[in-house]
C-alpha cells in the first residue's frame, strides 16, 4: 500500500507524514482531505449508477438526468475526467433513447 492510499484510508488526524518541510506536511494534509471528499462523490456516483442500471431498459427520465447532475458536477471538480463524464452521459441517454416512449 502505497503512502497515498494509505492516507486516503485515515482521517486526516491520524495523518502521520515524513515530510521534511512544512509546506510537504501541509500538502499532504490537503491531499488526505481532497482524497476523502473526492472518494464520498465517487461512491454517491457509483450508487446512483446502480440505481439507474438497476432499472433494466426504462430507467427513468429524473433518475438519468440527476444521474446527469452528478456528473456534470463531478467533471467540474475534477473528479472525474471530461471525457470520462461525456462519456458516461452518452451511455445514459443512450439507455433513455432506448426505452419506450412514456405517454406524455
């Protein structure tokens, strides 16, 4: 387990670094509280994924675009990759485009 992940795994107070500056010992202390806000969008993402996978053919409309929502705000952040999210977002209005149509 490499030092990143295993202070990905700690809360940020029970850090213990090896850095040889103040500047490294504060870098590593922002990188363990990015790793663990980015871990908790990541999960929500990954949730919301199975939600919608779940749904078989009909996913339905507000579930994919939340779906969407999340995304989006990921990718601002990056968190996850533009492409990766573009990505993701085609598959999904894919998997809604494939669905029969609702009466409206």
């Amino acid at each position: 387990m490499t030092g990143r992940e295993l202070s990905a795994t700690l809360p940020a107070s029970q850090i213990f670094t090896m850095a040889n500056t103040r500047s490294a010992s504060k870098r590593a202390r922002q990188t363990t509280k990015r790793a663990l806000r980015n871990r908790s969008v990541l999960t929500r993402l990954r949730g919301m994924q199975k939600n919608v996978s779940a749904a078989g053919a009909s996913p339905e409309a507000k579930d994919v675009r939340a779906m969407i929502s999340a995304i989006d705000k990921a990718a601002k952040r990056g968190i996850i990759h533009k492409n990766a999210a573009n990505r993701r977002k085609a598959r999904l209005n894919k998997s809604l485009g494939a669905s029969p149509a609702s009466p409206s």
